[in-house]
C-alpha cells in the first residue's frame, strides 16, 4: 500500500532580479543611499578640537576609556541615560514614521535595503538589465559566466570590506588604525570584527537580500501594531485597474480596466512581490512600483497613480465618489501626534539634561568595613572612598574640607594638605579619612551628620555631598 508524500515544508528560494526603472522614488532613493553611505563612511574621518590629551575624532565610542564622544558632547559612564534616551527617541520615531507612511524606514533607509541596493546597482552594472541577468542566470557555467561573476563577488567583497573597516574605525582613532591595518599590526579584536562585517555584509547584501527583510527581521510582523485604516501606504487601486488585460495605446475596450497586465511593477520589485494581490508583509513601500507603473501609464495615456500611496480610508472614499482625504489629514491624526508628542518629550528632556549637567562632579562611599577605627589615644577614624569627576579638557585641583558641627579633622592618603588634582578628562579615586579626636562628641556618638566639601581652584565651584560619622556609640 503506498503512502502520500509528506508536504514540503521549505520551498526554494527564486532569484528575483529587478529591472532597473526611474522616477521620482527611484531617484529619492539614489539621493537618501548617497547621504547615508557617505555619513556613514566619511564621519569616522571628521576631526574636533577637544583640546591637549584628548581624543580629536568628531565621532568616537572609546570603549577602552568608557567614553563616548559626539563632536562638542562627551558622554561618561553614568550618564548611559543619554544613549538610553536615544535609543528611545529611536524606537518612538519608527513607530511614527511606520504609523504615517507604512515601512517607509525599509524602504529607504534600513541598512539592509541600502547596501543590498547599492549590490544590485553593481550587479546591473556588471550583467545587464533584468532579462540578461536572468539570461546569465539560466545559462550553465562556463568562462564568461565565471568571469561576471567572480568579479561581480569581487566587488561585493571590497565593499563589504569598506563597511567592516568603516565601523571599527568608530571605536578607536581612524589614521591611527588605518596605519595599523596597513602594518598589520592592529589589534586582534579589530580584524575579528571586520571579518565578520565583512562576511555578513557580502552575504545579506549579495545573496540573502529579502530573506532577511522576511525571515530575520522581526519588524514586519510587528509593523500591523502601528498602522491603521489612515496609514498611507503603497497599495494598487483595483477599482480602478480591474478587470486588467492586455491594450496598447488610443485603443478603448469598453468594461477594461487601466491595468494592462505589463508586470512592470512586479519585474521592479526588490522583494519580488505583486503589489497588485494586495498589502503584503514582504512589501517594504520603497515606491519603484510607482515609478514603474506611472512609466507604463504615461506611454498608454492613462492618469497616473494607478499605484501609489494611498491609506485604506481613501479607497472607500475613491469607491463611492467622495471627496479624498487630505494628506494631512492622514499624516497628522491622533496615533501620529501621540507619538510625535512623546518623541519630541524625550528629546527636550535630553537636551535639558544636558544642558544643566555639571561637569565637576563628586561621589562618597563610607567604607564600612570596618565602620571604624578606634586609635591608639582614643580618636575615632572613618574611611571614605572619595571620587572626583573632572570632565574638562585640562587638570583641575579640589580642595577638600568637611562641614560639621563638631570639631573632625580631614586627611587625605598618601598626600600632604587638603588639595588633590584631578587629570583631565579623568575620574580619581581618593581615600579619605574624617578623624575624631579624643573625647569629642562624634567620638562618642553613635552616629554624626556632616557634609564633605569640595572646592575646584580654577572656577571656585563648590560641591558638596553628605554622609555620616559613626562613632563608638557609648
């Protein structure tokens, strides 16, 4: 007795190779890629005069220091709030840009689409439009065929090594790595990372391409959360277009719609969909099926816009005659201001922080272990792990002093006097000892409030912090 054949759970995948096609989008496109390629590559070469002893990269994530620059802004370690808040700013302003205009960000900025358009555009350049690709594709391998190819990959691979080198160049100083690269003498953390760069970038660029806006992203499953019946987003007006068929230009054929089934919208497609079937998740509103259709319906003397950005409200409206929807009116809606509203929040409360924070800073930790020292003449000492932040460009001296109603005496380890300098752009880790003499009440009492002092020699700021004597409590 035979038995059915299992279903097959995995389907192969289908090269899709886009035909090249103009307008306005595409040419938005070839605009956004440059911009972003070039920030991308030329901001780790930007210098900022910070000063003597500091760094002078304009961009820079000093992980060996803990710092991260960002031209006249540094942010420290404790600060982690401000890349927090970014992070935030980011997240919010996808989802706005998701809820106004669908999957505008993968369409036009996402590095995946980026750099898998710029692969495609030396693919073209190699091997033709979209029926010599596939031509090339379907012919069995030989020496032209290995040529293209092997030199196509060629490229591939010194772009996504430009990309790998570009990002290391982020998190050290651009010449000085650039030399080292060039001796090979750089550190081994900086080849490891620019292997796999340049590995994953070759790879997702040249041959995954919209497997990974399909499979490995989770956005698309997640981008039905930020949209609604007013998101304007990429959609075919089939009231418009069907039934489709087959006409050529000043031919009328009563009952037919403006779709003349060219598929020049699917043949552009980089994620190789039929926009014509309906939003789809695969669909990442780049707007070259625009473009393309508007081609076909100029050369047929048909109203452009038989694809285009259109919001589910629109259809009903174009359906049943009544005035269209202002776009306005679709970008500026409750969801959208909500989210502008709270984007925006987390922006001025950035910048606020940034603009009071100091940059002299001091903290206090009571060493409690033990919680005190009974000397020799009957003194009670505590210890305190003092830390002195100087966020200048040059060296700057505190002077130290404690603040109490009863008489308790300073002294710093391992330095005569009250002042200790701190290196510029430099956190210090000073040991302070409080001593009570002998008989005094601090001495005596369980527990006495007092406030260290810090007074900065250069611009007299003071700062102060509270803390606690414990004494013998007797």
């Amino acid at each position: 007795m035979s038995t059915p054949s299992e279903p097959q759970l995995y389907a192969a995948r289908e090269p899709i190779f886009p035909r090249r096609v103009q307008g306005r989008f595409r040419n938005l496109k070839w605009g956004l890629m440059a911009v972003m390629l070039g920030i991308y590559y030329i901001t780790p070469w930007i210098r900022w005069d910070r000063g003597p002893a500091m760094p002078d990269q304009a961009v820079l994530v000093d992980l060996a220091n803990r710092r991260f620059f960002f031209f006249f802004i540094e942010i420290w370690p404790h600060e982690f709030y401000f890349v927090a808040g970014l992070l935030i700013m980011a997240g919010l302003g996808l989802f706005l840009f998701t809820s106004a205009l669908g999957r505008v960000w993968c369409g036009y900025a996402c590095p995946q689409t980026v750099w898998t358009d710029l692969f495609i555009t030396v693919e073209r350049w190699l091997e033709g439009d979209r029926n010599a690709r596939v031509r090339l594709w379907k012919a069995p391998w030989g020496l032209h065929k290995a040529r293209v190819y092997l030199t196509k990959w060629t490229v591939w691979l010194l772009i996504a090594l430009a990309t790998g080198g570009a990002w290391v160049f982020y998190f050290t100083d651009a010449p000085t790595l650039l030399r080292d690269l060039f001796a090979l003498n750089a550190h081994p953390v900086a080849w490891i990372t620019i292997a796999i760069l340049t590995a994953t970038t070759f790879f997702f660029g040249g041959f995954f391409r919209e497997q990974i806006c399909i499979y490995a992203c989770p956005w698309p499953r997640i981008q039905a959360a930020m949209m609604d019946e007013d998101t304007l987003t990429i959609a075919y007006r089939d009231w418009r277009g069907e039934p489709r068929g087959k006409l050529r230009k000043g031919e009328i054929a009563p009952g037919q719609g403006d779709c003349i089934d060219c598929m020049a919208c699917v043949n552009v497609c980089p994620m190789g969909i039929d926009i014509r079937n309906g939003q789809q998740m695969e669909c990442i509103t780049c707007g070259l099926c625009i473009d393309a259709c508007d081609e076909v319906m100029d050369r047929i003397g048909k109203p452009r816009g038989l694809v285009s950005y259109i919001a589910l409200s629109d259809e009903i409206h174009e359906k049943t005659g009544k005035p269209a929807i202002s776009v306005w009116r679709h970008v500026f809606r409750p969801r959208t201001v909500m989210y502008s509203v709270l984007w925006g929040g987390v922006g001025i409360g950035l910048v606020a922080l940034l603009l009071v924070r100091t940059d002299l800073d001091m903290s206090v930790a009571q060493v409690r272990n033990p919680i005190n020292v009974v000397m020799s003449d009957g003194a009670v000492r505590n210890a305190y792990e003092v830390r002195l932040r100087n966020m200048h460009g040059e060296p700057r001296a505190f002077t130290l002093s404690v603040e109490a109603d009863v008489p308790v005496d300073l002294v710093l380890e391992g330095i005569d006097g009250p002042t200790v300098t701190v290196a510029a752009d430099a956190l210090l880790n000073q040991r302070v000892y409080l001593i009570a003499p002998p008989g005094s009440p601090a001495a005596s009492a369980q527990r006495t409030d007092l406030t260290l002092r810090a007074v900065e020699g250069t611009s007299g700021q003071v700062i102060t912090t509270d803390t606690l004597f414990n004494g013998r409590g007797n």
